[in-house]
C-alpha cells in the first residue's frame, strides 16, 4: 500500500480498491496449522550394558526410552543382531533380530530347566545367558511345554522420532539422517524437545491431480521441482512433509493442474484480487515479497513512477503460465518478477515460454522479466510501450489453473489471429495425443487416468475424444492402454484445433441380435472372442446380445 501510494500516481479511489482486496484475501487465506506436542520417545543404544542401564536411571523420568545393546546380555534389555537403521516420514525404522531362547507367554515356570542346566546359566527371572550356554541342550529335553529353543530368534520393527548412540559404538546409518545424536550431543538433541507452531501452507488435491498412486505413474512435476525432498510419493497420493518444506514455491509453480495451491495466496484468490483492483492498460506489473518490495521503496529515493503497480506476493517462484497469462490479459504491458538472483529454474522455464508464445503471436519484445531488485530501475529506463494485447475483464469464478490458461490461450490466438508452434522444455506441461485407430478397441481404460478432463468419450458417437490444451503430457493414458495405441509428441501448435473437442477414434457399435441395443463396440466383441476361442468347451453365442436380452436367453436354454 506504500509503495503504490508514495512511488506510484495512483489515485485515492484506486488505492481504496487496493486495500478493499487486500483486507479480503488476507482474511480469506485459509491452510492448515496446528501445535506439534513434544514427543519424548528415543532410541538409546549402546554396547555396554553399565552405560545403556545409567542412561535409563538418568533420564528415564524425562523421556520415553526404547533401550538396545549390541554385545552384552540383560535380562530387560534387547540386544540388536543385523541392525538396519532407515529414514521414514516420522523420523527412524529400525529393523534388528532379537534372540529369545525362552518363551515367556508357553512357560509354565516348572523350574525343571533350572535345575539341569550345567552352566547354570538360566537365572530365577527366565533369563538364558547365551553367553555362558555351552549349548548342550539339557533344558530343551525337560521342558514339556517346549518353552525352550536356543536357536529362536524374532525380527523386530521399531519407529522413533530420534536415535542416541552411546559409548563407542558402531553401526552404519545415512549421512541425511538428521535426527541421530551421539552421547556428546545430547545438549542438540534436548534442544529439539518443544511444542512448536506447524503451518502447512502448501496443500494438495487429489481431484485433479495427473498422479496416479495405484500405479505409481503420471505428473510428478512437483517432486522433480523440490529440492528439499519434501514431497514424496505415498500409497493415497502425493505426500507433503511440513517439517521439510521450505515454502520456496518450486512445486505450486510447477503444478500444472493447480492440484498445488499455497494457500497465502492461491490461484482464486489471485483471480479474485482483481474483481476489486484494477490497473490501466499498459501498466507494468512489479509483483515480489513484503520484504522485497520494501527494500525497493528504501532504495528507489522518493521517485515516483508513471504507469507502474505493485502487488505483494509471498514468493513469485509459485507463479505459473496462468499467472503470467492472466495479468497481461487484464492490460498489464510488462510484468517484472523480483528474485533474490535470478529465479529458481522453474519459474525460468515458465517466464521463457510466456515470452516465446507472446511473441510469436504478437511479435515485439519480451513482456516478462525476471529480475533482483537491484536491477529494476535499469530495467524501467528501458521499457518502450508495446501494442495492447486483446484481453479484458473476466468473469473472477475460478474453475482450475489448467482450465483458466486454456481460455486465456484461446483469447491470445484469437486476438492475434496467428497460429504458433512451440516445443516447451520437458518440465513444462503440453504435449500431443495421437491414437492408432485401427489398434484402439474403444475399451475407453484410457479416461481412468484422465483427472483434469482431457480425454472424453461419446456414448451416442462411440468416439474417443481429446481437448490437446487440456493434456499436460503425464503419459497415464499411454501407460494404461492395453492395446499401446496411444502415442505422446512433447510439442504442441496454438491453432483452433488445439482447443477444439477432436476425435481420436471412432468405434462401429456392436448390437443385440435379439433387441437391436448398442451394448459395446465391435473390436471390443472381436477381442473377447479370439481370447475364449482358445478356452475349451466355452458357448461364446450367447455374447452377441445385451446383457438383459443374455440373461433371458440362458435361463429359456
């Protein structure tokens, strides 16, 4: 509001507006957040029998202690053999062999074992010592119950927030385990041990996102553009970790679908911001964070802008080509980026392919920039007008991020009246579909996979049908058909047709030879046929008519 009202001509009716929609996404802005309790369990191991026991004596009221040793024996206490020790979402797995020569749960403590025992080794409290067993046996053979086998062994799982190595020992666990602490860094790890604030601003929806999780396939944008390894693949979709997530915007800018919001300010509220504010035709756009927009104002000298807004965005790398889009059809001339360098590699590709559609369509120089705020000022000296694009008011009702650039994609081909070829890099979401009719049966497992609506059928027509500016290229549809008729080309040409509804295969019906109905297609019959004529004595007659009509038939036979 400062800086629009101190760098800017911007009136006060126009300022008024400004802060009308500001106040409304503010209070709208809505992700989760909660308390994280602190979580006193850990796992303490070590060789020696003396220091495990001194450690429990010494913060056993404190904390929530699962003791291991890895040589000696004690009566209470585990000793690990194979110990595996593996990363997982709520911090450590550990995975070891326990010896258990004693059954405690089919003893019936006859003490007939205590007495053979040469070694003396099985003490009043069932506990054998291996290490004084000379393995002779003499307590299997009295045991009735067969609560004895000195070779038993049990494979244990344990999970814990954090792992304590005491005295010298050794064992191998990963460089990027972060929560494995040594006796001398017990300091460290009860640092950690407090209740904190949790937000998670990066949300995910699984309606409308191009992953498949059953076949762990599909749009995985969002993870290849992570470099924190915060989001991962889970068994109901995509899983975002909160503790790992840096909130750099990577993924959200990324995300084709919009299955991706950050919800301090997601794509309706953007959308909605300008139901309110408005700019003029020509305006250039300065969108960067609170912090970056203000070390403008600091540095710019009180010097005032003709034709410039400003808009406060918590991170421009969640932008996408539906932002970038969106603005210039509202009339925004150029639209400058700030970054703390150069801007991270996704939101390059996504500012390279807005300026290459631009202007191939309307020709002239770049309309984005990615630039530090150092360098904005440079920048301004150097910014000529540019002939208008076609855009105009829209209807401020969000649907979906890949539905919304759709039409404003229509609307820039149809103001230029020019069509544009344009093969994107591999992280940017556009591809076309072919199909080999004569392959395709019309068993339509293709649209399964289809989340985001680019595939469709006619039940009337019996056509396959696809929208090419709704495909983002995940490759699902190819992976799911049986019959290997479809085929992706990671291109795309802005004409009429890429919007259009086009078939990609036609099916001759199949029907009822008793009632006439349309019950299926013909390839899929011809199929089905060639696969039971290899079964033996299968009556395949009773398959060339509808399922009512089939039934009435097997029950007059």
């Amino acid at each position: 509001m400062q800086l629009n009202r101190d760098r800017t001509f911007l009136d006060g009716d126009g300022l008024l507006r400004l802060a009308l929609a500001e106040h409304r996404r503010l209070n709208t802005a809505f992700w989760p957040s909660y308390i994280s309790e602190v979580d006193t369990r850990v796992c303490v191991i070590g060789s020696q029998t003396a220091h495990v026991e001194k450690f429990l004596d010494t913060y056993g009221g404190m904390l929530e202690i699962e003791p291991l040793l890895l040589q000696e024996l004690h009566p209470e206490i585990a000793t690990a053999v194979d110990l595996h020790i593996e990363k997982n979402d709520d911090g450590l797995r550990l995975e070891y062999t326990v010896r258990l020569p004693l059954s405690i749960r089919e003893c019936t403590y006859c003490g007939a074992c205590g007495s053979v025992c040469p070694e003396n080794c099985i003490s009043p409290r069932l506990f054998l010592n291996l290490q004084q067993c000379s393995l002779c046996g003499e307590c299997e053979k009295v045991c009735a119950t067969k609560a004895i086998d000195i070779n038993r062994i049990e494979k244990r799982a344990l999970e814990v927030p954090a792992l304590i190595i005491l005295d010298d020992s050794r064992f191998e666990v990963g460089e990027d385990v972060s929560t494995v602490y040594h006796e001398n860094e017990l300091e460290r790890f009860f640092s950690t041990l407090f209740p904190w604030q949790v937000e998670e601003p990066v949300v995910w929806s699984a309606s409308i996102c191009q992953y498949n999780s059953r076949l762990g396939a599909g749009c995985d944008l969002c993870i290849r553009s992570c470099n924190y390894g915060a989001i991962t693949r889970g068994s109901d979709g995509i899983v975002i970790n909160p503790f790992a997530c840096e909130e750099c915007g990577a993924c959200v800018g990324a995300c084709p679908t919009g299955a991706l919001q950050n919800g301090r300010f997601d794509d309706t509220a953007f959308v909605r911001f300008f139901d309110t504010v408005d700019f003029r035709q020509g305006t250039t756009v300065v969108m960067g964070s609170e912090e970056q927009l203000h070390e403008f104002w600091w540095q710019s000298g009180g010097q005032r802008y003709d034709n410039l807004f400003f808009l406060e965005y918590p991170d421009c790398e969640n932008l996408s080509l539906f932002h970038l889009l969106f603005l210039l059809l509202r009339g925004a001339g150029k639209l400058i980026l700030l970054t703390g360098t150069q801007g991270g590699r996704e939101l390059q590709n996504q500012v390279a392919l807005a300026n290459s559609l631009v202007t191939s369509l309307y020709g002239g120089e770049h309309r984005f920039f990615l630039k530090p705020v150092r360098d904005v000022e440079k920048l301004f000296a150097r910014l000529s007008p540019l002939e208008r694009i076609p855009g105009g008011k829209g209807t401020g009702e969000y649907t979906n991020r890949r539905k919304e650039l759709a039409e404003e994609l229509k609307r820039l081909v149809a103001g230029s009246g020019k069509n544009a070829t344009v093969r994107p890099e591999k992280s940017l979401a556009f591809a076309t579909l072919s199909c080999d009719s004569e392959s395709c049966t019309h068993c339509l497992a293709c649209l399964n996979g289809c989340r985001i609506g680019a595939l469709s059928a006619d039940e009337e027509k019996l056509s396959l049908n696809h929208v090419g500016v709704m495909c983002i290229g995940c490759g699902l549809c190819v992976q799911i058909c049986p019959e290997n008729a479809l085929g992706l080309a990671p291109e795309f040409t802005l004409n009429t047709d890429f919007f259009m509804q086009q078939i990609l295969a036609e099916a001759e019906p199949m029907t009822c030879r008793s009632c006439g109905k349309v019950f299926g297609t013909r390839k899929s019959y011809e199929r089905v046929m060639a696969i039971l004529e290899k079964k033996e004595s299968v009556d395949t007659t009773h398959f060339e008519y509808c399922e009512t009509c089939r039934v009435v038939r097997l029950f007059e036979d």
